[in-house]
C-alpha cells in the first residue's frame, strides 16, 4: 500500500476531472490541475527526490509557503518511498531547525520565501524536482512510514507523530459519517498544510474519493469566505470554530448566501453550541463537527448519517474502537453510562500513529494496556454520543477539586454578553492560583465582572466558578485557530 497511490487511484478517476484549483480572493481560478496532470506531477517530483539520491525513508522537510507545490511535494515524497516532515511557512529559522534537527531529515525542499534552518543539507525547489522522471508509486507496506507531523509537545518542544502508509484508507469511515462526501463535491477547507486537519480533510479524502479540492491563496480576512464560498461554487467547507464565528461577526451572511454549500464542517476545537445555532438559523445549512487529534485525526463526528446533538462532537465513526476508560484505575476499566474518563482509542485502529519519533518512552506511557489515551476527558451517554470535558491536562485544581476550563466556559457562553472565553489557572501570588476567565465582550464597552459572577453563581458550584475576570479584545490562538490555553496570563 502507498498512501499516494490510494488518494490518487481509489476512486478510478477520470484523468481529465478536476482535483485541484487554487483560487484568488474573488474566487477566481488560478491554476488547475486535472487528476491526470496531478498524478504525473506527483511521481516527476517522486522522480526528482530519487535522482537527489534519497534512500527509501528518507525524511524530507517541507520549507513552503501555501500554495500547489506544497500538497504535490508532499504526496511525491511519499510517492517515492520518502517520509515528508510538512512545517508551518510562520516558523522562524530557529523553530524550523528544532524541527529538522529532531527529524534527521536529508534534505530541505525550499521556495525561496520561508525560513531556512541553519543547515549545510542539499536545497531544492519545487521546480527543480518537476523536471524528474516519471517513475511508478513506490510499493510500500501498511506499516511503512508515509509521513512526520510535528505537534505541540508537554515539554514545549515539537514532538514528532508517525504516520503509516494505511493512515489515509483509514480515514473511509468519515466519508458518510461525517462529510457524505461525493464524487461531485468541490470542497475549500480554511487551514494551512502544515495541520493533519488539511492534509487529510483538504486533500487526501476529496482525492480518495475522485472530487475537488479547492485552495485558497490570498489575505485572510474573516470576510473572504463568503465571497470564496459562492465564487468558487463549494460544496463542503471545513474550517475550525473560531473562523465560523468570525464570519458570521464580520460578513453579511444569510441562507441566500453560497447557494451550492451543502454544509459546513469543523474541527479542531469544541465547536459551542451557541455558535452552532446562529450557524444554522443565519444559513440555513447544517455544521458538523469531528473530534480527532493529530495522533489519529478525526474518528467522532455527526454527519449526514448521524444526528447533530449540540454541545457534542457525535459518536464514533463506523467501525472505530473507542472506549472511556476510567481514570482512577491503572488498568484498562471502561467508565459507566455517563461518566467522565479519559478518551481512548484501541491499539488496533489503523488510522493511529505507528509512533512518537525518537520518544519511545512517550509511546509507551501514552497507551493503557492495549488503548492508546487520547489525553482528552469525555463521557459517553447511553445514546452514544461523545460529550468532551476537555484536556486531562488542562484540568484545574481548585480546593482540592478537579474542574475542566471547558465546563466553566460552557456556563459563561450562556451569558449574552460574552462573545468567547477562555478559563484557565493563573498564580496571583506565590503558591495560590486562582481559576480566571478571560472574556471577549459582544459590547467591546462591556466589563461588569459583577455580571458575571453573578450567572456564573447560578449555573456552577462555588469551587468551579471564576475568582477572577479578565476582558480582553481576543483570544490567542495558533495560526490553525485553536486556542493556546497556556499563553493566557
């Protein structure tokens, strides 16, 4: 199995359908790429890292801006045998060499615009590696290495995340529970290429099944998307919650607006059910969320095929072994009906990561017996359906009681003030922490603490409600639109 190979043939495509446009801010086309164009182009850039003289699991560290070149390096590297190391083009030089020095990668593949690591490895651009031969898909095995993702690590270090070549069939079970993708589907998605949320929702599943994916190449202006999403005629957007929230506040949106949308997708981040709401009564389209992580991307969602409960991610995709497990045992005890445990996959999901890179020991740690521990807490109720209460280690202690940020932030979205809010631990003096809200007002004249405290004593026990509040302009949040929860000071 080759992973490039699967997103490119399983469908059968028509070598003259469209798999790729990328479009300007008016939705313009700017460059098109039939299937048959695609994949030519793919196994020249294959061609051209094995001329380069790369040996077959060569890591190759992707320095690119968001344009074509980056999804044609990255499936020719995996094409050929290699293993793409995709970074972010925001990375300055010293991150981007945390990266390459972690991955041991050979050689950097560089558009003369991103920040280079300081390196003496071999530098080539995309061009270059186009004039290749045309060679076949290289036959790797399921459990080959397809591709490097670095994420966040605990210890503020980039960790690195393995992925086999069986990552991209794995994703089958998200096309009707979560997309009804078809083969006549033009799907935009919002995020950058550096993200496994792109790569697998932006590419590899619009290919695996003979559709379009398109890309976007300009500002990124909260009220872009409307524009794009009529122009370019999509229909699925994927995108993360804050930018759904940032359209509706920005743009003039209404169910007359992008006719050809069948519905929205998001993931990334707990989607609120407020902002679900205003979504569906000012379009008139439906939005359905996933849950997934970067270890094993999405594998929770509603869909077409299963009905959207605000407040939860949905239930787990046909197919996938999910379990909640509890956390005061050492063993692996699923969690009753109900009842808030940690997150777990099992071992033999094919959609999982092989490995952490070069962290054996935080392999090991990161499964319970045979499930491997998400990291996130969650409850499942007897219908099914997956109710997140946030990161295991997020979770604040407040008098000796454990309370998730996101129970909090939940009852202060009732409010009608609050637009968004963040709820973390902050140390006030040495040794004393206090839970804190940090609240982006509707009414940027808005900042009646007194307000607040006073819904948050309706809906929560004393020892989760906030000691403190903070109103700010906006929240921080990577370049994706997820919230950084440990810069909030």
């Amino acid at each position: 199995m080759n992973l490039a190979r699967y997103c490119l043939e399983n469908a059968s495509p028509d070598p003259a359908d469209v798999a790729l446009e990328v479009i300007g801010p008016e939705g313009e086309g700017l460059e098109t790429w039939t299937y048959g164009v695609l994949r030519d182009t793919i196994l020249r850039i294959a061609g051209g890292l094995q001329s380069a003289g790369l040996r077959r699991g060569d890591r190759v560290l992707i320095r690119l801006g968001h344009s074509s070149d980056f999804p044609l390096v990255f499936f020719g590297a995996i094409a050929g045998g290699f293993v793409p190391v995709p970074t972010s083009d925001l990375l300055t030089s010293v991150e981007a060499g945390q990266i390459l020095s972690d991955s041991g990668a050979a050689l950097v593949v560089h558009d003369g615009k991103t920040a280079l690591p300081a390196s003496s490895l071999p530098l080539l651009s995309p061009e270059a590696l186009k004039t290749g031969a045309i060679p076949g898909f290289e036959d790797t095995g399921p459990d080959d290495p397809a591709f490097l993702i670095y994420t966040s690590g605990t210890s503020g270090t980039p960790k690195g995340v393995l992925h086999g070549q069986r990552a991209a069939a794995a994703r089958s079970p998200m096309y009707a529970d979560w997309y009804g993708l078809e083969r006549t589907d033009r799907l935009l998605h919002a995020g950058a290429f550096n993200w496994t949320y792109t790569l697998g929702v932006g590419l590899m599943d619009p290919w695996a099944n003979g559709a379009t994916s398109l890309v976007y190449s300009g500002p990124r202006d909260p009220a872009v998307w409307p524009r794009l999403l009529e122009a370019s005629g999509a229909t699925l957007f994927a995108a993360v919650p804050s930018l759904y929230r940032r359209i509706l506040k920005y743009a003039d949106v209404t169910a007359g607006s992008f006719p050809a949308l069948r519905h929205g997708l998001t993931a990334g981040e707990a989607l609120a059910a407020d902002l679900h709401l205003e979504w569906t009564t000012r379009t008139s389209r439906p939005l359905y969320e996933a849950l997934g992580m970067s270890e094993i991307s999405t594998y929770i969602s509603s869909g077409p095929t299963v009905p959207v409960r605000p407040g939860s991610p949905g239930k787990p995709q046909a197919g996938r072994r999910v379990a909640i497990l509890s956390e005061a045992s050492e063993t692996p005890e699923q969690a009753g009906a109900d009842a808030v445990g940690l997150l777990s996959v099992h071992r033999s999901e094919p959609g999982l990561m092989l490995r952490y890179w070069n962290r054996p020991g935080e392999t090991e740690s990161a499964f319970r017996g045979d499930w491997f521990l998400t990291g996130d807490r969650a409850r499942q109720d007897r219908d099914g359906y997956i109710w997140y209460e946030g990161r295991a280690d997020d979770v604040m202690n407040a008098f000796g009681y454990r309370v998730a940020p996101e129970e909090v932030e939940r009852a202060l979205m009732r409010h009608e003030e609050v637009a968004e809010v963040a709820v973390t631990s902050v140390e006030a003096r040495p040794g004393v922490h206090l839970i804190t809200a940090f609240v982006v007002p509707r009414d940027p004249g808005f900042e009646d603490a007194t307000v607040l405290a006073a819904h948050a004593g309706g809906c929560l026990a004393e020892y989760k409600r906030p000691k403190a509040y903070r109103f700010v302009s906006s929240l921080p949040r990577t370049p994706s639109g997820k919230l950084q929860r440990k810069s909030l000071v």
